[in-house]
C-alpha cells in the first residue's frame, strides 16, 4: 500500500486543528460564540449537533494521521471534502435567504475545499 505524502499528512493536520477549533465554538461554548458573532439565529441544539459533526471529522483527521496509508484514509478524506461543499452550499444559501450578510466562514471553507481536492486529486494520481 502506499503510504500518504507528507502533504496529505499536512492537510489533515490542518483539517484537525479548524475542525478542533470550530468544534470548541459551536459545541463547547456556544453561546459566547453567537454573542460574539450577534447572531440572532441562535438554536443551542442545532449548534451543538453541528459541533459534533465537526468533532467526528476532526477525530478522523487524527485518525488519518495515524494510519498513514493512503488506502485506509482515501474515503474520510472524500467524505469530508463532501461534507465541506454540503457546507458551502448551506452557508451561502443563509446567506443569500436569511441574513444578507457576509460570513467570515464561507472564505475558511472555500479555501479548505480546495487545498483538500488538490492534494486528493494529487494523492489519488501516484
């Protein structure tokens, strides 16, 4: 089998840290974050289950990091570029049909879909 480039490797890294990061936000204190963020679509539940989507993502990003083989690591790394574009998709359309308003987070999510699909795409051609 062939083993992740350390590219491959740097990028889940990356994708562990946003995620542990977002996960902190929307799972562990939300509140503060939708204070911070004026946010008047506040629904604690929703918040906190969009949290732990994150965690399971960044769980296996470490996951990733551990294993090492490309073949063992290939499908989370597509589902979770999948889950980043389902994302993206929901967020601009909040954007356009609820608020108006321009959220910081979709520029974090474009540029992680495509550092993500350019090191897949790279990964997946050795």
């Amino acid at each position: 089998m062939a083993e992740l480039s350390k590219g491959g490797k740097i990028i889940y890294m990356i994708n562990a840290i946003v995620a542990f990061i977002f996960t902190v936000l929307f799972l562990v204190i939300p509140e503060i974050y939708a204070d911070f963020m004026n946010s008047s679509f506040y629904c604690p539940i929703t918040w906190r289950q969009l949290g732990g989507s994150i965690l399971v993502l960044g769980v296996f990003s470490v996951v990733g990091l551990l294993r090492k083989e490309w073949e063992h690591v290939r499908i989370v790394w597509e589902l979770g570029i999948l889950w980043l574009i389902v994302l993206l998709c929901i967020d601009i359309w909040g954007m356009v049909a609820i608020t108006g308003l321009f959220d910081y987070v979709i520029v974090i999510i474009v540029i992680l879909i495509v550092v993500n699909v350019f090191f897949y795409v790279r990964e997946r051609g050795k």
